[in-house]
C-alpha cells in the first residue's frame, strides 16, 4: 500500500514536471489538456466553460462544466460556431452551427521578455443573431506578443434569447454564457500565463452592447479591470427587446408547439424540438431580406427568475450608480449606418434597387429598420414617427440610389450614433471611472456593406466594422494598406496599454483620450487615416 502510493505520488510530480517542461500543456481542475504551437505563439482552443446547452439544458442557465478529463483532452481543433441563421451566407438556407458549442479559445504569444500578460477577451458581433469566433482574427495581436487573446462562444438568435418574459423562459441566456465565460476565465487564465488581474473585455457590435451589459453588473469589476465597446452599447435602439413574449409563443406555433398560452408548456415543447427547427424558424420574423436584423435579443428580466442577468432597463441602472465603475471605452465609426443601409442598394431580379421600394413603403418598413415598431402605442405615433424622420433627412427628396448617403446618415445616426452620445452623457453624470470616446473616419478598400450590397461602384463612407478589423483581423479585409497597417499597429498598443494600465489611462498614437467625467462638454478623439486629434462636441 505505501508503495502504491509512493507511485501514485511520483507519477503526479512527473506529471507535474512535464506539464511546466511543454507549454502546450496545460493542468486545469478537468485534467491535462494539450495545445497547439503555432510557431509565433501557442493555441488552446476549443475548451468547454459550461455543460452543453442540450436536452433538458436548453433554454435554461448555463451549467459549470464539471467533467474530468481521464486522458489529455485534445484542444488543438478550432472552434465551431453555435448554431445559428447566418446573415452573411449568400443562400437561401442560411443554417450553420451546432447546440453544443460553449468553449473559450485562448492565443498566447511566443514573448521570453514576459513572464506573464495581460489578457484581452473578444465578444464577437452578429446582432445576437449569428457570427462565430473565426471572424475576428487574433494574429496581429500574436505578432505584438504583448497579451494574451481569449476568444468566447455563446448561444445566438432564438436559442440565446428567446423570452417569454416571466421566470418560465425569463431570456438573456446568451448574456449568462458570457457571463460565465468571464468567471471560467478569471479563474484559470493564470495557468496559461495570464494575468487574472489585468483582464480587458473588449466586444464590437453586440458584442460591444453585451461589453456595457457586463459593466452594467455592479460583480463585473470582479471579473476585469475595464471594457470596450465598438460600434454599439446597451442604449442603441436594438439591443433591448420588447414584445418579447409574443415573439416567443410565435415560434411556439410556428414550429409546431400549437396556440400554447402558458409559458412552462411553451419551453417544454421547445425543449423537445429539433434546434434546427427552431433556428430555421428565424425566417418568419424577417420582413425582408435579415430585417429586423435583430428579432431575439436582450431582455429586462422578472425579479424571480433563475440566476438572472438583467432585471432593469439599461437606463435605470445607470442612473442609480449601481454598477461596475471601471473605465469604458466606446466608440463607433463615421458611417456606422452602412449595415444595415447596405441592402438596400442590392438589385432585385426586376433590376430595381431595394431603396426604392422605401417609397411606397416606408411607412411600412421603417419601424423594422429602425426597431420602433413595439415602442409606440398607435398607428398614428408610428406614422409620425416616421414621417418626421423622413423629413428630417430627406426633406421631400425620393428614396434613390442619388440620395443613399442621405438615407444611410439615418441608419448611422438612429442605430448608433445617438444613443451611443445618450449613453455617454448618462455615464458622465452617475460614473466615477473614465469614459471614453473615439471617432474613426478611414475608408477600407473593402467593406462589409459590399457584401450586403453586392456590389463595389458607390462610395459609403467608413463603414461597420473597419476600424475593429485591424485589431481582429478578417479575411475579407486582407491585405491591409499601408496607412491601415500603421492604425492597426496603433490600436493594438491602444489595447495593450489599456490592459495593463494602473491607472485607467488611454492613448492613441500622440492623442491622449480626455476623461469626459471630467469635461463640460463631451470630448472625443478622432482617428483619422494619418492623423488623430481631439475634439469637442457642439
């Protein structure tokens, strides 16, 4: 018996000793795992943070994971997205994914000058609807080899979000993996050489508002130390859902669930179908082409729901002070509009642009693009609403492929630039931590909007997406211009600044962000394709 256990105990320590001799190995309270090296830096990818959202999972909070790995578990295959109805697939069935996809995905940079690094998490973007992990690279980051990049999955569309509003099926379940992600992390990213006090929560787009949801809860200061949000937060007009509980017992009739009038029974039947079906299902909430590109989202949750993530509108909770005071950046860029507005420039099989059918149906439509169909109470607030609109930036000009700037300047301004200012102005008044602010204004060569568009021939701006890009690479984007590589390089010292900061400080290239709590007016810096400078708000 002493013998065996003599054994026992030298093997733990060879375990131990050849654990700490290969950095592709990793020892976590589930085992062994095993990276990949990747030449410039080590990969650990694809490693679960929850049990599967599966079976009687579904639709409820995420579970720890707590399986133990008897073998070394293989964390070189790359991550699979959640299963999701993808905007960006250019075909009549838009369905990718799997159920079982909860997993953080971790890039360490090959730097002997460290012995350790500040970690930056990436919340991917997709409208809470679709996108994945693959997207948003992590390779110029690598090539800096100043911190370490953890990537996060979590559910997406009516998987993530689906709410009927009372504790039955109470929403936001993609919020509470992220959540859970962040925990996972905070407590074992120092056993890949992370700095557990030096994390940085970084999202573009819903990732961006699902970074300012985080900072909303008054435990996130817990788990890092500031977060950024590009081109979105939790104010703009379609992060927070209304009608929630209609839209959940419409797709409980849609795939089969019957004209259900209790919540339980609706999640029962849910739980029972195929996730292909209830994802598919997508389609008969769009009223053309991915408009609403957000049907299921965010959602103020009931008091007595399970573990529940958001119990207030984002508002109030700001102006009660109760939340995480740490420093925020955010940010959007000069046409940020360019998605969804890019759509409406795509040909239909009758040749004619989609712009023009905004009029004779812009009363119809416009409430959709502009996520204030469930905010109004009559037909008549509707229609003022949107003939104000109009008006306001068309004057009586026609929807026209001549005046898509102008039709695009309301995109920009209703779905991001606007309320990104209200949400700066609330945080400068009931904050006590930095809040910062930044413009971009630089063209890419090709943009996402082209994609929407089909098509290269018109002009929109600094679109969606353009300055996140040269911080997480994308494909699509490659290869950079020369301007675009010197603000790439630019904004990676950005963040690792940001990072590893002891006093919440912030600067890019010579411009030194001004803290607007401290200001009378909001201030902001604007990076431009040589220069950047600091301005004020009129």
């Amino acid at each position: 018996m002493k013998d065996n256990t003599i054994r026992i105990s030298l093997l733990c320590l060879w375990a131990t000793a050849a654990t700490l001799a290969d950095p592709v190995l990793v020892e976590l309270p589930h085992g062994t795992l095993r990276g990949r090296d990747n030449g410039a830096y080590y990969s650990y990818e694809s490693i679960p943070y929850a049990e599967p959202p599966v079976g009687e999972l579904r639709f409820e909070v995420p579970q720890r994971y707590s399986q133990h790995w008897t073998e070394v578990f293989d964390a070189t295959h790359p991550p699979v997205e959640c299963i999701q109805w993808n905007q960006q697939i250019d075909q009549v069935d838009k369905l990718i994914g799997v159920e079982d996809c909860l997993t953080v995905n971790i890039y360490k940079p090959k730097n002997y000058s460290r012995s350790s690094f500040p970690v930056v998490v990436n919340i991917h973007g997709g409208a809470f609807m679709f996108g994945q992990t693959q997207g948003s690279g992590h390779e110029a980051l690598m090539a800096s080899g100043n911190v370490i990049v953890v990537k996060i999955t979590y559910r997406l569309g009516p998987l993530g979000f689906l709410s009927s509003g009372d504790s039955a099926l109470p929403g936001n379940f993609g919020l509470k993996d992220q959540r859970l992600a962040l925990q996972w992390i905070k407590d074992n990213i120092e056993r890949f050489g992370g700095e557990p006090g030096n994390i940085l929560v970084v999202g573009f787009s819903a990732g961006a508002a699902s970074a300012h949801l985080h900072l909303l809860q008054q435990d996130f200061k817990q788990l890092a130390k500031a977060a950024v949000s590009l081109s979105g937060n939790a104010l703009v007009p379609w992060v927070m859902q209304q009608s929630g509980r209609r839209r959940a017992f419409e797709m409980g009739r849609i795939v089969g669930c019957g004209l259900l009038k209790d919540s339980t029974e609706l999640k029962k039947c849910l739980k029972a179908r195929d996730a292909s079906e209830i994802v598919r299902a997508v389609r008969e909430f769009l009223v053309f082409n991915y408009v609403p590109f957000t049907p299921f989202g965010p959602v103020v949750e009931p008091v007595d729901a399970a573990d529940p993530f958001l119990t207030q509108h984002p508002i109030d909770i700001i102006k009660s002070g109760k939340f995480s005071h740490v420093p925020w950046l955010v940010s959007h860029s000069q046409e940020d509009g360019s998605y969804n507005a890019a759509i409406l420039l795509a040909k239909q099989p009758n040749g004619k642009e989609l712009i023009e059918e905004l009029n004779n149906r812009w009363y119809d439509l416009a409430p959709y693009l502009f996520f204030y169909r469930d905010s109004k109470k009559t037909i008549e607030e509707l229609d003022d609403y949107s003939r104000d609109l109009r008006q306001q930036y068309l004057d009586n000009r026609n929807f026209s492929e001549e005046n898509y700037l102008a039709v695009q300047r309301i995109f920009t301004d209703a779905l991001f630039r606007n309320d990104t200012l209200r949400s700066i102005d609330l945080h400068r008044h009931h904050s006590k931590s930095p809040i910062y602010y930044y413009v971009y204004d630089n063209p890419a060569s090709r943009s996402g909007a082209e994609l929407l568009a089909k098509r290269n021939d018109i002009q929109i701006g600094t679109g969606h997406g353009d300055d996140y890009f040269l911080l997480f690479e994308n494909q699509y984007r490659q290869p950079l211009r020369p301007d675009e590589e010197i603000i790439s390089n630019s904004f990676i010292k950005m963040l690792e600044e940001f990072a590893e900061s002891d006093n919440g400080s912030l600067a890019y290239d010579d411009c030194v962000f001004p803290n607007n709590i401290a200001q009378e007016q909001v201030q902001f810096v604007l990076i431009k394709r040589h220069s950047c400078e600091i301005l004020k708000l009129d």
